[in-house]
C-alpha cells in the first residue's frame, strides 16, 4: 500500500482523517486491520485532545477566580 498522510492536530482534522479512512476501506483501497489501527490511534488523539481543552479551559477560569479575589 502506498503510504499514506493523516493530520490529526486538531478534533475536526481528526474527523476529517477518520472519515478519509472509512472511504478508502470503502472502496477496497485500505485494509480492516489497517483501518482499525488508524482508528484506535485517532481515539487516542482525540482523547488527549479533549483533555488538553479541558485544562485549557480550567486554567482560564483559574485566572479569572485568582484576578477576583
């Protein structure tokens, strides 16, 4: 199989390569196995992602509770 490149950097290009792999699975241009490795790999990114938001957002209002008192 020719090698392939995925962005992955942000929730909607995670969304972008999950649906550019279930096409090519679709049209018989990438394997099940291959397909499910991705897969795994995009929730696990998806899941840092998230959680990198979550402290983004938790250390703003951090700031703004310390800027209050």
């Amino acid at each position: 199989m020719a090698q392939i490149r995925l962005k992955t950097r942000t929730a909607a290009e995670v969304r972008r390569t999950l649906t550019r792999v279930m096409n090519m699975v679709a049209n018989g241009e990438m394997d099940n196995k291959t397909a499910n490795t991705i897969i795994l790999g995009c929730n696990a990114v998806l899941s840092s992602i998230r959680t990198d938001e979550q402290q983004r957002k938790i250390d703003e209002l951090e700031g703004i509770l310390n800027a209050i008192r």
